[in-house]
C-alpha cells in the first residue's frame, strides 16, 4: 500500500492491521515515534493523520492510505524548529525525553484546532502520560507557544 | 526467580569480600588512575587529555560522561562541572558515553567518602568499585561522585594547555590565562585555541594539584545552563535503547510465566507459533518464552498466542491478603533486628502522660518507566564477541550477565549506552539483559531487540515493597514528645537485590538495618527512640524504586509525627520546629517551605494543607501541600512549596524540574499505585489499572533551594519522600481523616 508521510509517498508491505506505529518503527526504522503501552492509553505515539493527532499503537496502517501522516520528524521545518518546539526547548521541558514527542503532536494538534485554549481545555486535550512529571513546564511551554502563534496585532488582547 | 550470577563479579567480590583483598588495587590514587590511565575516546582528529577530556581539532571538546542520562540530567550537569575549569562555553561540548574502565566507576555512595581526590589513602571499598570496575547511576550519586573529580579533572587538562602554549610562546605559564577555549599570552594578548595546543598538551605531565576556582568566580556551575540534551529530545532524534537499529535487525517479543517466580517446563503450541507470519525463532528460557520475528507487532502477536507449560513453585496461591496476613503476624514476636535506638522507650511510654498508637502499611509499586524494558543484542559466535545496545543503570552488572550467557569474556562486549527512557531504578536491574543476550544466543550474527509490552514490563518489575509499620509515640503533659518507637515488618530489598547482583555482599537478616533507610536518623529530638525491623521472606522479587526506603518510611514518620502534633494540640510546622533544636539545618529548610508557603496565614475555607520533612541522599526537603477539597470526596491539587537544601550545587533549573519530577513520581504513587497479588498473579498489567498523574491534575509546584557550602548532596530522589505525607497532613487538616494506608483511590477521594 502506500503511505504518504511528512509530505514523501512511501510504499509498504504489511498487514492491513498492523498499527502505524509497527510501521514506522519497525518497518521505515523512523523511530521519533514511540512505543508506550499499546493500548492508546499513554500517548508515547501519538502522530497526526490529515493534521488531527491520533494515538498510532491502535490505528491500523490500512486506515492511513489517502491521508496526510505527519510524525515528529516532519514538524522542524528544514533547521527551524516550530514554535511549540521553541517553547519546549526554552521551558527546558523533557527530561528522560520519551514521552515528548507524543507530548508535542498532541500540542501541535490542540493548537492548530483552538490557538487559544483555556487551562481546562488543555487539560481535557493533553492526556498523554509523562512519568517524569514534566507537566508543569509543560503548561508553561504551551502558554509561551499560545503567544507566540497569535497574529501580531492581536497579541496585546492574548489572555495568558 | 534465576539465580544466576557473574562469575567475574563473583569470584572478585568473593575472594574480596570473603576472604581478603589479592588484587593489585593499590598504587595509584583514584584521581591518577582518571589522569593516567584511561581509554581513548573521541574523534581521531583530536587528542585525549585524560579520561573526560578530549579536544577535537575544531576546538570542541568531547567529554566522557560515563553516568547514564535517564532524564535527571547528568549529560548537562557533570559536563558543566568540567567546562567550568575547562574554561570552554558549554556550546562548544559534545557528549558520549565511553566503554566501561575504571576512572569512570561511581565511588559517590560511599558513606564517609574521603572528598579529597588526592589522598593516597583512600578508603578500600572506593579501590574495590574502581577495580571492578563498578559503573552504575542510582542514589543520587552523580553529583556527589563527580563535585570535585570533574573539576580536577578540567582545571588539569586547562594546565596542560597552559603549559603546551607557555612553551610554544617561550614564557613562563604564569604569563598564560586560559579563557573561552583559548589560552591567552598576558604579555601579548595573543591566543592560540585549545585544538590548536592539543597534540602538544598530551605530552606535558598533569599538575599535580591543579587550582580549582573559589565558588564566587564560578560563571557555569551553579547557573541555570540550558541541558545538552533538549534539543534531541524535542525533534524526535534522541536515541533510546528501543529506538536502536543495527544493520540486520530483528525483534523478539516474550511471555513470562504467568505466575510470580514460576519456572517455565514448555510450550505446548511452539510450531503453530512458529507458523504465524513473520515469526523465525521460538526461544524458551527459564522465565519465559521469547518470539523472534521481523516486526515487533508481529512478535508481540505471535507470543501472545504462546501457551506455557510451567511449575509455579508453589506460589500459585500467593495473594496481598495473605501476605499482610503473615507480616502483620510478625508484629507479635521478636523482631529480627532494632535498627536504631536511644533512651529506654518502653520505659519513657510508661511513664508518658499520652501515648498514641497508629498502624501504617503501602502496597507493592511498579516503576512503570515510560519506555518499556527492552535491550539489543547481537552474538558473533565465531569471533566470541557480542554488541549491545541499551539504556541502563548498571552497565558493569548488564556485560556480566552477557557475559554469563554467551560464555565469553567482559573485554569482548560492546556496550553501546542509548538514553533512558525513564530508569528510577528499575534499569539498575540486568534482567532484561540477560534475557536478550540468551535470546540472540539462539540466533548468532543477527542484532535481536528484545522489547516487552506495557504489560510484561508492569508484572515482571522488580517491586517497591509492600511494607506494614506500628508506631507508639510518648507526650509528655506539656505536650512535647519523649518517646518515638517504630516497629517494621517487610521483605528486605537488599537481601533481594543483592542476592542477584552480589552474593557475597547480602547482608545477614539480623545485619540488615538498610531496612530501615529513612526511618532512622530522624532530626527530632524525641528523647527516647527505637526502631525495630521485622524482616520476613517472600517470592516476590523487589528492586530499588526511586527513593528507596525513605519512599515508604518518610511517609509514615512523617505521617505519625502529624498525629503526634494533633494530639498535642499543636499544628505541624510548630511540633516540627520544637523538636529541631538540635538540627539547625533542617530547621532553616522546614522554616524556608513555611514561609515560601505563607503557613503563618490562615486558609480560607475548604482548603487544606499539609508539611512534611525529610533528609536523603544526602539532601534536606521540606514540602507543604495546599488542596481545595472540591466536596466530599473530590480533591484538587493547589500548590506544593518544595524547600531543598542539596549542599553545593550544580544546576538550578535541573534541581528545579527534579523536584517536580520527583514529587508527581510520588503523587502518582500516593494517589493511584498499587500493585496486587491474586493467585499468584499481579491484577494491574497497563496504565488504566494503575494510574499516573496527568497535566489536568497538576498542581503548581515551587521551588526553593537553599544557599550554602555543605557538601553536595543528591537530586534525582530526595524530593520524593516529603510528598506522600505532606498530602495525606493536608487532608487530615481540612477532613480530618488520617490516612494511615495509601493509595489514596481505596479512601474514596478523586483527584480533580
């Protein structure tokens, strides 16, 4: 089947019902994507199908063909990174690191969806698991990317 | 439960330990063997100085950082302590991880550890840890192991290009400077860049002595530095153990035996397993069976179909109830030691115009890194030598159990380090290993990645111990407390561990006050003291969970001394404060959380809080909790104030995220973790049976470290104690229900 993933076509040769992930790890050896728990619980691998984030472990590569897959490996724009992960990289966020790139597609979704989320809608959105607890600066990341992704003139009247 | 042991580590620690030292060990100091003799490491274009540093030809400086990065760190911290000497700006460092020798073994968890690097008499167990050598990350030691080495070891390699540049200049090195990576003629104001004086440098002598800058000239150490390691981990490039890919891989996935300790005996389907797709390999070993296939999703697939013939070895009827049952029964005779005493209790609870009595227990805990257990193995069986790949916290233990299973010898393993998907102790534990490297036995010259699901590696951990504690405390008619007895019934982790890694090292069961880490040394002045330990035997196989002892035990001093307060009629802070006369600096660490937390003020109402004290690894935290209790039983986190006082530090904003990462490590913990036993199985298996803390209920934490020139102390751990107790004093303040067992979840509360 083919796939198109940050924008290449790629063409593979597995099982309708293998999760994306599988794919991606195992099968194009992309592996900015992670493996958590298998179960859609965590968040580890999460990627976005057609620009929405979508927990990879469960989602049957069969379902992919025709959309837009974007995994972490395709959000740096050649050298630059987005503005979510300037804020990540300014609040020093990760620390073991595993859980962030999950943490950062379902961040770049969120936002891309609502540009200003209130704290209990980033609450609801933001599910994912981090095991060291990098929560707060987390909070404090987005809060920074909210203000970095209004339009100029409308950044005097941004709520932090 | 496999027994099987290094026989390097055990024939070392045996003829060491058991029957006198016979190895040449003495000679150099520990500071000349990172100065003379190390391995090369780095670019071919560039030259080694000494075991850390190594300049490129670009003038960037490679350093060896030989501590596992499991998120606490140690790749920007200790980097920081060389760069400072060094003189270099942190931009121009590159990290790697070098093969295991000597200078890099871990001497930071000795007690009593001689700080001066040149004393030639250096206590024997730190020869005994290099000799092996012994590299691990665990006990918050990082720090502490490298506060002085790494500076040496900068300021030293800053002489030798001095003194190469004196030379080529013609001046003497006092007319030199070292400054950015350059050294600076004074007299000229020439510069020469380090990568240009390297090749010279490596032919001077190392100073004996180098000068390590006084604390107030520090323009790297103690500064909120940016990690190396964040950019990697934000673009998705940072490399897991999971994340490796040799040329040829294929992925195993595995079934243990179902229930604890069971020895597997067959399996019944291994050719329809066989069949299924993508499957080349069935390997069966002791514990479990493991598929090999081409695809991790396929290996997983094809071992859940596995049906394992196995004998359970008796621990089929193994349950949490019945355990309780048979520790709690250890509370009516004699206990095995008394940990710590002072005064006559019994006596002083005579003769106490109050005594208050309190049961406390914790379940078993999982470590549930983020990143399942998982190691790469390839065997060249012709040539004897093995590759691994894999994040871990014991490096020299997991080559010993390669060697174990392959037969050969420690120097023919290559250890590639990968980050840490999260460790917390549970990848101090080689069993992983050692169960890839038998795997890979069965398929020579093919790379293997041994990866297990979430629920794999939720029930084969290596647990936090299920612990029960009874206390009797004494107040006198003023209110003051004169008695403090605690009486412990649990499974010893050290037996345990060590009983794994080192035979020869576990303590006798009457010998074997670790137990009590974190009980003992309490900073209260109670008067009379005594601390007993029951220690019983069980099947269930424990591990170091982050903080250890003082995980449980500060939850239950700490909780005890609340209600000893309340009996008083006094509130928290104060009891605390009245009972700190003779520990100054817990005091000012405990008054810091107060103030910080505005604790002289009155809560509106319907809010809570909490404040709990503890010493470990070497650091001082006091925590308070603020809650808002939403009605009956809906809770919201507000705020915890964290005061830490860490001795001589590092990194600020590292310190900072370690406390908030230690303390929802033990929120999760004490709201939602257990770890149940039926029929001999553990119940919770995935994150929705045993919960973590997520963003929604995040409460805002504060951070205050305390200034001063005590020796440094560690990070990654000590802010986990206080929180547990400091939560459940904040909801005895506002419910006035004591929560005398966690989690949390079985008192009906909800965390919102």
């Amino acid at each position: 089947m083919e796939l198109s993933i940050n924008g290449k076509k790629i063409q593979v040769e597995v099982e309708k019902t293998m999760p994306l992930l599988w794919v991606l790890r195992d099968e194009l050896n992309m592996t900015g994507t992670k493996f958590g728990c298998g179960i859609s619980a965590c968040g580890a691998c999460t990627v976005h199908i057609d620009g929405k984030a979508q927990r990879s472990c469960i989602y049957p590569v069969a379902a992919a063909e025709g959309k837009e897959v974007t995994t972490i490996e395709g959000i740096k724009q050649g050298e630059t990174f987005s503005a979510v992960q300037q804020a990540w990289i300014k609040h020093q966020v990760p620390q073991c690191g595993y859980c962030q790139s999950g943490m950062i597609m379902a961040v770049e979704s969120l936002l891309a969806e609502n540009p200003s989320p209130t704290q209990e809608e980033i609450g609801q959105s933001i599910s994912n698991i981090c095991r060291c607890g990098t929560y707060q600066r987390i909070k404090e990341a987005i809060s920074t990317a909210i203000d970095s992704l209004q339009p100029e003139e409308t950044i005097e009247t941004v709520n932090p | 439960m496999a027994k099987k042991f290094g026989r390097r580590a055990f024939i070392i620690t045996g003829s060491i330990f058991g029957g006198g030292l016979a190895v040449g060990v003495g000679g150099l100091t520990y500071v000349n063997r990172k100065l003379k003799q190390f391995p090369e490491f780095g670019t071919p274009d560039g030259h080694t100085l000494n075991a850390f540093v190594h300049i490129q030809k670009n003038s960037r400086v490679t350093m060896a950082i030989a501590r596992a990065e499991m998120g606490q760190g140690v790749s920007t911290a200790l980097p920081q302590l060389i760069a400072e000497e060094l003189e270099v700006d942190m931009s121009q460092i590159d990290v790697i991880h070098p093969q295991i020798a000597s200078p890099y073994a871990n001497i930071g968890g000795l007690p009593d550890l001689e700080r001066d690097p040149y004393n030639e008499k250096f206590n024997l167990q730190a020869k005994i840890i290099g000799f092996l050598p012994l590299l691990f990350t665990g006990g918050s030691t990082s720090v502490p192991d490298a506060y002085t080495h790494l500076r040496v070891m900068g300021a030293s390699a800053r002489e030798m290009l001095i003194q190469a540049a004196a030379k080529k200049w013609e001046i003497a090195t006092s007319d030199c400077y070292a400054e950015n990576g350059h050294v600076v003629n004074k007299n000229s104001q020439e510069k020469v860049a380090y990568g240009e004086l390297a090749e010279a440098a490596i032919a001077e002598k190392p100073p004996k002595r180098p000068p390590l800058k006084p604390r107030s000239e520090f323009k790297i150490v103690g500064k909120p530095v940016d990690r190396l390691d964040v950019p990697a981990k934000v673009d998705g490039t940072a490399e897991f153990g999971i994340d490796a890919r040799p040329e040829g891989l294929l992925f195993a996935a595995m079934k243990h035996s179902p229930v604890i300790g069971a020895k597997i005996t067959g399996v019944k389907n291994k050719e329809e397993v066989l069949g299924m797709p993508g499957v080349k390999k069935v390997v069966q070993i002791e514990e479990g069976v493991a598929v090999v296939a081409d695809n991790t999703w396929r290996a997983k697939n094809a071992a859940l179909k596995l049906e394992l013939d196995y004998d359970p070895q008796g621990n089929e009827t193994l349950s949490t109830e019945g355990i309780k049952t048979e520790f709690a029964a250890a509370f009516a005779k004699e206990p095995t030691l008394t940990a710590e005493e002072e005064g006559d209790v019994m006596a002083s609870l005579e003769t106490a115009a109050r005594v208050v009595e309190a049961k406390y227990e914790v379940p078993y805990l999982a470590h549930a890194c983020m990143e399942p257990m998982n190691c790469t193995v390839l065997y060249n069986k012709d040539a004897g030598t093995a590759e691994v790949w894999v994040g871990h916290q014991a490096p020299s233990i997991a080559v010993w159990r390669v060697n174990d299973a392959l037969d050969i010898k420690a120097e023919d393993v290559t250890l590639n380090m990968k980050y840490l998907g999260g460790g917390f102790g549970r990848r101090g534990e080689p069993d992983i290993v050692s169960k890839a490297a038998r795997v890979a036995k069965e398929m020579p010259g093919t790379p293997v990645q041994l990866v297990w699901t979430r629920e794999e590696d939720m029930q084969n951990d290596y647990y936090r111990p299920l612990v029960l504690s009874n206390f009797k405390g004494g107040l006198d008619a003023s209110g003051k407390a004169t008695a403090w007895h605690n009486h412990m019934s649990l499974q010893s982790v050290a037996i345990d561990s060590f009983g794994r890694a080192f035979p020869s090292l576990v303590p006798k069961p009457e010998d074997d006050i670790g137990s009590a880490e974190g009980a003992m040394h309490l900073p209260y002045d109670f008067g009379t003291r005594k601390v007993d330990i029951s220690l019983l035997e069980n099947p269930v196989r424990l591990g170091f969970w982050r903080s250890v002892g003082s995980s449980q035990h500060a939850y239950f001093t700490e909780s005890f001394l609340d209600e000893l307060a309340a009996a008083a009629g006094e509130d928290g802070y104060t009891f605390r404060r009245e009972l700190l006369v003779k520990a100054p600096r817990f005091k000012a660490v405990l008054d810091r959380a107060a103030e910080m937390s505005n604790w002289s003020q009155p809560l509106e109402e319907g809010r809570g809080r909490g404040i709990a004290l503890h010493m470990s690894f070497g650091s001082i935290v006091a925590e308070v909790v603020e809650i808002i209790l939403v009605n009956e039983t809906d809770i919201k986190l507000d705020k915890v104030y964290c005061a830490v006082d860490c001795g001589l530090y590092v990194n600020p904003q590292i310190i900072e995220a370690q406390m908030q990462s230690a303390i929802v490590y033990g929120l999760s913990a004490a709201l939602y973790g257990e770890m149940t036993i039926k029929d001999g199985k553990f119940k919770q298996s995935n994150f929705p049976n045993y919960q973590m803390v997520k963003l929604a209920q995040m409460p805002h934490i504060e951070v205050g470290i305390m200034e001063n020139e005590e020796q440094p102390g560690g990070v990654g751990e000590p802010g986990l104690p206080p929180i547990a107790p400091a939560l459940c004093n904040a909801i005895y303040d506002v419910t006035g229900k004591r929560i005398r067992s966690l989690p949390l979840k079985n008192h009906g509360f909800k965390f919102v």
